[in-house]
C-alpha cells in the first residue's frame, strides 16, 4: 500500500515504512539537484547517488525532456493523472513480482502542481557494468547474461509489459552476475498480441546494437530465446 508525505515542497509515495526523519535529508539534495546539473552522471533521465538512513545506498533519478520539448522546458511535466515517477515506482514494483530483476523502488517524488518536476529513488546496485559493454570485452560472459535477458523478456511478454527502450545499455550486471532490467520510464501495459510486443521488443533492441556497432550475437542470441521461447 502506498503512503505519501509531503516534506517542504516536496510530494513523496513509499510503499516502505519510512519516516519523516529518513526522507527529510533528501529534500536538501533534491534542492541542489534544482539548481545545478553537475551532480548527474550524464543521459535524459541522469542519476545522482545518495545515502538513504535504514536503507542504505540508493540513486535519485530525475526525469529530463528528450525531443524537441526540451529546447522550451529541461525538467517539468503536465500533470495529468497520476505522475511520470509515480508510474514507473509502480511498474518497476509489479515486473518484480513477475521474476523481472529490477533495481528496487525505494520512493517517488514530485514538486510542483500543473507542472511538476519529478525523481525515482530505488536501491543501488553495486559496481555493475552494462551488458553494451561487457559485450565488446567477454563473449562468453555476455552470452551467459543474454540468457537471462531472454527468459526476463519472455516473462515481461508472457505478462503483456512493454518497456519502450530495452537495449543492451539498459541491461546491468552486478559482481555476482545478476542482471538487471533499468529504466522502466514509459513502460506500459501492452493490449496487443504477444507477436507483436515481442517483435517490438526485438526491433528496438536491434537497431541499438547495430546503431552503437555492438557484437552481433546480441541480436542472433534474442532473436533465437524469443523465437523458442514465446509462442
């Protein structure tokens, strides 16, 4: 069940037990992050590492406009329904339920009212590297995470997700070879066939690997999961 408490400006939704006195700290870092870009790490949707007290280390996403939007306006939304972070707090912990390994969300926040500026906090995950780069360094290695890339896909398929950007870059592995699915923004459920979703899924993933000049086993190795695998 969600919470939600309001911290100065700031609107945050946990599902977790936490306290006024956890989150307040974050509302002097989310402040800074208003007024400078130097903190993030680069990308449309850039992340910012913090300390969380009870939790531990976690990243602060915050959202920016891709597209020809972001020449009038970087940062903020048009709040209609529910907001951009609170949809992806809610999908990342739904895929979870489903077997998809996702970084796992901690908080969303939103400041503002027609138009709001917005953050995900979830859990760190430590010293991962993406599979677009492992891939140019360890084949074998690469193939051994491909598959567990092909059996999270099928079952964001089996259950109708579609993540709009899933591409080698937005694939992590930790030190103990666990893979992670990132960057849920947009992800939505999807009411066509089952076909379909896994043809988009196989295109966008194709035209990453062969736009950055990535190895082409990535897309023989989904190609042939998705084709054995989702009927």
């Amino acid at each position: 069940m969600l919470r939600y408490r309001t911290i100065d400006s700031f609107q945050f939704g946990f599902s977790l037990n936490l306290t006024e006195s956890q989150l307040r700290p974050l509302t002097s870092l989310l402040h800074d992050l208003e007024s400078t870009e130097m903190a993030a790490l680069g990308g449309r949707t850039a992340v910012t590492p913090a300390r969380l007290d009870g939790i531990g280390a976690v990243v602060i996403k915050h959202y920016r406009r891709g597209g020809m939007l972001r020449h009038f306006t970087k940062r903020r939304y048009l709040k209609l329904g529910k907001t951009r972070t609170q949809r992806e707090f809610e999908l990342l912990d739904a895929v979870a339920k489903f077997g998809i390994n996702v970084p796992q969300p901690i908080a969303f926040v939103y400041q503002g009212a027609a138009f709001y500026r917005a953050w995900l906090i979830t859990r760190e995950i430590q010293r991962p590297v993406s599979l677009a780069g492992l891939s140019l360094q360890d084949e074998e290695k690469s193939g051994r995470v491909m598959e567990s890339v092909i059996k999270q896909i099928s079952a964001l398929i089996q259950h109708q997700v579609l993540h709009v950007d899933l591409h080698p870059g937005n694939v992590i592995v930790d030190p103990d070879g666990k893979v992670y699915l990132l960057d849920f923004d947009k992800g939505k459920v999807y009411h066509g066939g089952r076909q379909q979703l896994k043809n988009r899924y196989l295109t966008r993933w194709q035209r990453a690997v062969n736009k950055h000049g990535l190895p082409q086993f990535l897309n023989e190795m989904l190609q042939t999961g998705l084709k054995n695998s989702v009927r």
